[in-house]
C-alpha cells in the first residue's frame, strides 16, 4: 500500500515537472544579468552576479539576453556608449551607476542615430547620443531606472552630428525612471530626445527623473506617432541668462512638439528665462504645434510657465490645468513674462484651449494668463475657456491681444494685480469674448480695461462692492473695482460667487439714479435710469414706478436673479416749459425744459438821408452860372455889329 502510495506520488511530481518545463517557453524571459566596471570581465564573464561582465554595452550584445531580461549594473563610472535595441531592463544602484563618457569616446566611437521623422523637411538630425534606444517597439518596451548619465567630460559634438543628448529613445517604446541627468551647462543640447522615427505608434514614459544644467531642452517629445507621458520629474534651468553670454540660449523644461501628444503631470520645474532683444522665450512646458495636456505641474520663475503655440496651419487642443504657476524671482529685464500664454501666428493655425483650475496666485511682473499676441498674425484664432482659476499678483490677470477668437472667462478670482484684472488689447474682436461669474477685486488700475472697439460683455461678476463697479458716469455711486469705457458691467454680483444665492428670499434695492441730460428743449426726450439689485437669494420680480412731480408716469415689471443687478430706463418727453421732479422708487432728481427761442425776423438796413445842401457855397455859383448866361451872348451880339 505504502508502495502504491509512493508510486502516485512519484507520477504526480513527475507530471509537475514535465509540466513546468514544458510550459517554460511560453513564459516572459526574466533572468537578471550582472555588470560591475570593477570586477567584471567581457572576456572570462559570464553575466552572473558572481562573474559579472564590465561593460554596459557588451551585456546588450550577449546573444542569451532576450526581451524581459535585466541587465544590473553596479556602482561605478563607465565610459561608453550604450545602444538599446531589445526589450530589456537597464537597472542601475541609483546615482553611484554613472555613465560618463570621454570625450574622446564620443568623438571616435559614437555611433549616430537620426532623429526625426524621414518625411521631416530639414531632414533626419544625426544625433550623437550616451544612451540610444533605438527600434524596440511593437509588443516590446526597453527601461532604463535608477542611473546617472554624466556629461561633464564632453567639450564638443561629433564632427557630423547636428546635436548631441543624453538619452535617445528613437522608434521606442519606453520607460525612463528614476535617471539622472546632469550635463555641464555647454552639452548636452537636450538631456532627453524622444522621436517616433519612422513607427506610426510608440509611447514613452519619463517618471521620477532629475535634470539639470541642460544647454538647451531637458525633454524634447516631437513628431505625429509619440504618445509621451512625463510625470513626477525634477527639472531645474540654469537661472536667467543674459544674451551674449557663453551659455546663452533659449532653454525649455518639456517640449511636446509637432504631432507629439501626451500628459505632462506633477512635474516640479523652475529657473527657466533669458534676457534678450528676440521674440522668444524660455518656458516650462511646451506645447509647439500639437495636441496635449499639462496638469498639476509646479513651474516656478519660468519666463513662460506653460507655453502653446501654433505657426503651422491645423487644429490643435491643448488642455492647461490644476498647475501651480508663478514667478516672483524673474526682474523687468526679463521680457514677456506669463504664467500661461495660448497663441497663434502665421498660416492660419487653430487653436482650442481649457485653461482650468490653476492656482497662479504668486505672482509675477507679466501677464497670469495672456491668450494672443501683440500682433494679430496670418489669419489665426484661438479659443479658450478659462475658468476656476486663482489669478493675483501679476502686472494683468488675464490680457487678451491678437489672434484671440472666441474667450470664455468665468469662475476665476482675479484679484489684486499691480495694474489691470483683465487688460485687451486695441484691435481684438470683442463679438465672443464674455467675462462672467468672476471675482473682480482689488485690482490697481481697472478691474476690467477695454482698450478694443466695442462693448466687452463683463455682465455678472463680483466687483468687490455690492454697488458694483466704479465709472464716472455708468455708475459713479459703484465702490468696486474701477471699469474703463466700453464695458457692460450690469447686472453684477452684489456678493462674492461663493457666496452668491444663500439666502432664500428677494430683497430689492434701488441705486444710481441718472437723468440725462439735465436740460432739454420742450419735445426732447430726457433719458431717466437707475439699478435695482436683488440681495436675497432667489430669482425675483418688482414693480419700478417713475413719478414726475409727485404723479405716476410709467412703470416697469423687472425679474432680477438672486445676487444680480439690472440697470432700467425710462425715457419721457415734456411738452412745457419748466423745472420738473423725478421720483423712481425713492431715488430723486429734477431736469429743466425750456422754451424753445421765438424766431427774430431779419431786419431791414436803414439807408441814411442824402447829406443837406450848402447853400453858402452853391449860392453865389448858380448866380455866377446865369450872369454868364445872359451876359455873355449880349456881348458876342454887340462885336458882331461893330465889325
């Protein structure tokens, strides 16, 4: 029996086994190789952690390393260039794994790799670079984790390469964790280029990483077939730079760029901005002619926090939100200075963007949000909603210049920036653009200012006084935030939108009455106005009675919604002349109607008499004149006899 027993038992672990190892080729590879630079050997190791290899790039090149294997590597300095081209683990011991090349490694053994799309115009970008992963892509993903990538022994490129980087990751997908990447201020030009190559569809994540002393982008994410998906990164920029320095140039923390999607989350970046006489900026996040969003990010003292741009004709959507974004660190020599800024210029690019709930509240000397530029472009447009966001202690919350289209701003807090809350600029069309359900408060200059032509619809807000905004002659009685001309403020918010509609009930105030104007001819018309407000906490409707001197003249059924103003008109004409009272609901006033002027008939010239006759003078020549009358032809008669 125990025999028996002991023969099923026997056949059982037999089946088991055959089992496990009949089924072990169906199985991921996940064996785990070893490299250490002190005490391995490419020529007598094995890639077992008691007789590891030396070099990173020879465990590559072991044919028995397959995709799902991990290659570790030990603390230490290697000298080299690593070419990934399978689906394997890179696994380093953190920041002792260094990988720092000389630079007579990068000269005479670096192998090149392009880095844009083939169809791509200036062409293909050979690119030297420390670590290149290149071509795993289909099912495969290649990761790299917990290594430094050193370039503080490269002095200058490959002689025909058009840029150098820390990591490559071209036609791959892949997952970058936990690297660091430390250039030397000079190189590399980016720390980190992902390119789709020539694949339709390959995703990279960059998570838990750290950049610093990058010449010129931390992260470039470009061209149609990338997903990117960077989050929980440290990147930090070389401070602010001065044009005609050594290290000048134009620097970005993450740039998504043509075609490139993805998410840009919870990354912490800063120290990004330059001094200097051009048009561009240095800016956090990016967004260059592409879809994509960027979301609970920190960016502090970039020039730009996140930046979306457009130069090439397509429609582009782009989603800003839940950021932490200020820059009390960068001076007024530093130009264009923005926590967000959406814009579109030359071949007629379309822009669509939610810029939502982003916390912009510490400040800075530029624009919070600006959405266009300060010139309108070839023909482009942006939309974008900006809403629930926290704006303050900028020079103007919110600035809307060219190439705005349709902008929607509500929910927000604009409150105390150093000129304006929200500034738009000459020349913009206003025909869809709404300022709503807004907290306008506090702000130096104009809560609203509307340098464009035509009326801003401002309707709906919390100006910071229950009587509403103050304009001389649109509501000279508001203790709120000052509104230039040309904006439509009534009704507004009689609390601030947090608050407005907690009570239950309509109570209705009457305020800022106008007649207008005060002296009027008999048949002119005298425009009567004033504004009621509904303080309770629901939609109501009143009765607003105008009386001139003391008798019912019009009335008017008003609806108001809880929390809101209206202004209501009243326009008479009086056909006698006299000094007439105004009565609407309490308020009180007079104008005066005078008699029209009697027409003065013109009046005829009076001719002055002919001046009288001397008689003196005339006199004694008339008698002269009939003397010689007479006297003469008597004479001429007497010669002719005597002769």
């Amino acid at each position: 029996m125990k025999g028996k027993i002991f023969s099923i038992l026997f056949a059982v672990a037999l089946v088991i086994s055959m089992g496990l190892v009949m089924a072990a080729p169906s199985l991921a590879n996940g064996t785990t190789y070893y490299v250490n630079g002190t005490t391995g050997s490419d020529a007598t190791g094995d890639g077992s952690q008691g007789d590891p290899w030396a070099t990173i790039q020879h465990a590559v090149d072991d044919t028995g390393i397959l995709a799902g294997d991990t290659i570790n590597v030990a603390a230490g300095t290697y000298d080299e260039q690593i070419v990934i081209d399978k689906g394997l683990t890179l696994q380093g011991a953190g920041d002792t794994t260094i990988i720092r090349p000389t630079q007579d490694t990068v000269t005479n053994s670096f192998t090149l790799f392009n880095r844009r799309t083939p169809t791509y115009a200036p062409g293909p970008g050979p690119t030297a670079a420390i670590v290149v992963v290149s071509d795993v892509n289909g099912s495969d993903s290649a990761t790299i984790k917990d290594i430094k990538i050193d370039a503080l022994n490269v002095g200058t490129n490959t002689p025909t390469a058009t840029k150098f980087v820390e990591i490559l990751s071209t036609g791959s997908n892949a997952t970058i964790d936990g690297v660091i990447f430390l250039g030397n201020d000079d190189w590399p030009d980016d720390a980190l280029y992902l390119t789709p190559w020539d694949q339709t569809a390959v995703t990279v994540e960059v998570k838990n990483c750290d950049f610093s002393h990058f010449w010129f982008n931390a992260i470039s994410a470009n061209f149609t077939g990338l997903t990117a998906n960077i989050h929980n990164n440290t990147i930090t920029g070389r401070g602010t730079l001065t044009q005609g320095n050594s290290n000048y140039t134009g620097s970005n923390g993450i740039q998504y760029g043509v075609g490139c999607t993805g998410t840009a989350s919870y990354n912490t970046i800063s120290n990004l901005a330059i001094i200097n006489d051009d048009d561009w900026v240095n800016a956090g996040i990016v967004f260059w002619c592409t879809n994509g969003t960027a979301s609970n990010n920190t960016l502090t003292d970039c020039q730009t926090g996140v930046l979306v741009q457009a130069n090439e004709a397509g429609t582009f959507t782009v989603t800003v939100e839940n950021n932490t974004i200020s820059a009390p660190g960068l001076s007024a020599d530093v130009r264009d200075i923005e926590g967000i800024n959406v814009s579109a210029n030359l071949n007629s690019p379309s822009i669509t963007a939610t810029i939502q709930g982003n916390d912009l509240s510490g400040g800075g000397l530029g624009h919070g949000i600006g959405i266009g530029l300060t010139e309108s472009g070839d023909s482009p447009h942006v939309d974008a909603t900006i809403s629930n966001n926290e704006i303050s202690g900028w020079n103007n919350g919110i600035w809307l210049g060219g190439s705005t289209e349709t902008v929607n701003i509500t929910n927000n807090t604009i409150a105390n920036n150093n000129v304006n809350g929200i500034d738009v600029l000459a020349g913009i069309t206003l025909t869809n653009v709404t300022v709503d359900a807004n907290d306008i408060t506090g702000n130096t200059t104009y809560g609203v200012n509307n340098d464009a032509t035509g009326s801003l619809d401002a309707e709906s807000n919390w100006w910071g006084h229950s009587s509403g905004p103050y304009h001389a002659t649109a509501n000279p009685d508001g203790e709120g935030d000052n509104v230039s001309d040309n904006v439509d403020f009534c009704p507004w918010y009689l609390v601030p939108k947090d608050n407005a509609g907690t009570e239950a009930t309509d109570t209705f105030g009457y305020s800022s009455l106008n007649v207008s104007p005060a002296e009027v001819d008999i048949g002119q018309s005298v425009t009567i106005s004033t504004i009621v407000t509904n303080t309770g906490g629901e939609t109501g409707s009143c009765q607003m009675t105008l009386k001139i001197d003391g008798v019912v003249t019009a009335t008017k059924e008003v609806t108001v919604n809880a929390g809101f103003s209206k202004k209501v008109t009243f326009t008479i004409v009086e056909d006698v002349a006299g000094t007439y009272s105004v009565d609407v609901d309490g308020l009180t006033g007079s104008f005066m109607v005078k008699e029209k002027p009697v027409p003065t008939l013109p009046v005829a010239p009076v001719v002055p008499p002919p001046p009288g006759i001397n008689w003196a003078i005339l006199g004694p020549i008339i008698g002269m004149v009939v003397f010689l009358a007479i006297f003469l032809p008597i004479r001429q008669r007497r010669r002719r006899r005597t002769a």
